[in-house]
C-alpha cells in the first residue's frame, strides 16, 4: 500500500486540473447540458488524466538523475528511490497503454489526438525540454490538442480564436514557469544548468519580454473571440431577459463583459510571479490563491449564464 501511494503520487493527481480544457468545446458549442454530450466530454476527461499521469511518471524516469539535484524535486518518490525504477516503469506503460486502448474504443480522431499527445509528449521528455523556446511550444501544443479532443469526442467546431487563447494563455503559463524556476534556483544558489539546461539560454529579462508578451495576446485573443462569438437568441433559453430589455439597451455581444474578468486573472497571476515567485506550478496557483480561484469561478459562471441562461 506504501508502494501504491507513492506511484499515486509519481502520477501527480493534483496537475489533472490542466484537463479541464477538454471541456472548452463543449461549453462553447451549446451542449453543456446535453446528458449524452458531457458523459462523452467525462469520460474524454478520465482518459486525459490517466494519460497525463503515466507521462508525468515518464518524466520522473527519464529526469531521475537530473530531479536530485532540484532543490524540491529531489523529494518526489522516483528521485528519492522510493519507487524503484522498475515500478514506475510498469505504472508507465500501464497507465498510457490503457488509455490509449480505451481512447481506440470510444473515436478515431479522438485516439488520434491522444497518441499524438502521447508522442509529443515522450519527444518532450526526451529531446524539446532542452531546446529553449521549442520547450514552450510543445507545452502549449498539449493544451491545444487536449481542446480538440474534447471536440472530436462529441463531433463538434472549435472556435479558431478561443483556440489561439489557449495557445496565448498556455504559453503565458509556460514562459512564467520558467521565469520562477529561475528566479527560484539562482535565489539558492544552485547550479541552473544541472536542474534545467534549456534555463541557461533564458535571460531574466528576455523571460520578462515573453511574459509580457503572451499576457497580452491572452487577454487580446480571447477579447476577439468574445467579440466574434456567435451572436445568442433568446429563443429557447431559460431566462428571456433580452425580450425584457428596451432596444437601447440590447447587445449582442454579451460575452464581451467576461473580458475585464480575464484581464484581471492575467494581472493576478503576473503580481504571483513577480512578487510572490509562485509561478513554478501553475496548478498549485489555480488551486490556492484565494483572488485566482475567485476570479476563474467568477469567469465560469459568467460564461455559462450568458450562453445558457440569456
């Protein structure tokens, strides 16, 4: 039992929250209600995490010699040795191959674009995490291929500017990460190139340019697809507040008010990275600044009361 909560732990359950993006499509689409619809987005969602979970195993396996000299990697169970390699090997091929088997059985294309994640992400682990610039690429390209997964799950469009908010807001993530990572190694003096070789090719203030300048993109690309969304008809939702409201006052474009939401959230999480350093895990961020988590739960219900309750 030691030896299973150890692995359950290797497979990080806590980074399953990077998934909820398989859920975009399905919410922009208008079937977010659909009892059939979100069974098939669920279950695309557990397929996600057992993958993610046997690549972040892979990771360990593969950085074994590289995590014991991170100042807090050295911790994790692969590192320390109390996961014998050959187990965490199992729980690999285990958890990939199983996923991939069930994401076979439930749709072509979504199998497509769960190899291909796969396969990106075992380059990545082996080859582009040491490439500066293509490290950060193909991080953004899982969330991307995790957002047409949830749409080939239930066979519906994807919006080309929410996807290019996704690519925005996963790099603005990834180039923060390594901003803190940075930050974090050369505050305790470690040797930067021993922990992560792609850090030496980094400058503190080149990091600072990409920082700012996915921020930007984030909040613009998605003020684009707000305003270039589908215009929304009362007819057929539940409240018919529109039928209520003098013409002067009628707007199609109700989305746009999510806008300073996300403008906000891009700001909060810039003030965590720059003042507080707490960029290195992003779903640790997500998951315990109070303001971050108010400001997405705020976002979510916004959305979803504009799209299907106006």
């Amino acid at each position: 039992m030691d030896q299973l909560s150890l692995v359950v732990k290797s497979a990080r359950p806590a980074q399953w929250v990077k998934n909820v993006t398989v859920f975009a499509p399905i919410v922009f689409s208008g079937f977010l209600f659909s009892e059939g619809a979100l069974l098939k987005v669920i279950w695309a969602f557990v397929l996600f995490c057992l993958m993610s979970s046997g690549i972040y195993i892979f990771n360990d396996i593969v950085d074994v010699k590289r995590d014991r000299e991170h100042p807090f990697k050295k911790n994790r169970p692969i590192a320390s040795g109390r996961v014998p390699i050959e187990i965490a090997v199992f729980a690999w091929l285990l958890l990939c191959l199983t996923s991939l088997a069930l994401g076979y059985l439930t749709s072509s294309f979504f199998f497509v674009s769960m190899l291909a994640y796969f396969l990106l992400n075992i380059a990545y682990s082996l080859w582009f995490k040491e490439i500066p610039i293509v490290d950060v690429f193909v991080i953004a390209a899982g969330f991307v291929l995790r957002v047409y997964a949830g749409g080939f799950v239930i066979n519906v469009h994807m919006d080309v500017w929410f996807l290019l908010t996704v690519v925005s807001a996963s790099l603005f993530l990834a180039v923060g990460k390594r901003r803190s990572e940075m930050t974090l190694l050369s505050g305790l003096g470690r040797d930067i190139k021993r922990s992560r070789t792609t850090l030496i090719h980094y400058t503190p203030d080149l990091l600072d340019a990409y920082t700012s300048m996915f921020a930007n993109t984030t909040w613009l690309t998605y003020a684009l697809f707000s305003f270039l969304h589908p215009t929304f008809k009362p007819e057929g939702k539940v409240l018919t507040l529109f039928a209520l409201l003098p013409r002067t006052l009628i707007v199609d474009k109700w989305l746009m008010i999510t806008v300073p939401v996300v403008i906000f959230g891009v700001m909060r999480y810039m003030q965590l990275i720059y003042e507080k350093n707490q960029g290195e895990s992003p779903h640790k961020v997500l998951m315990s600044d109070k303001t971050i988590m108010g400001t997405v739960l705020l976002w979510g219900v916004m959305v979803v009361v504009i799209l299907y309750m106006l």
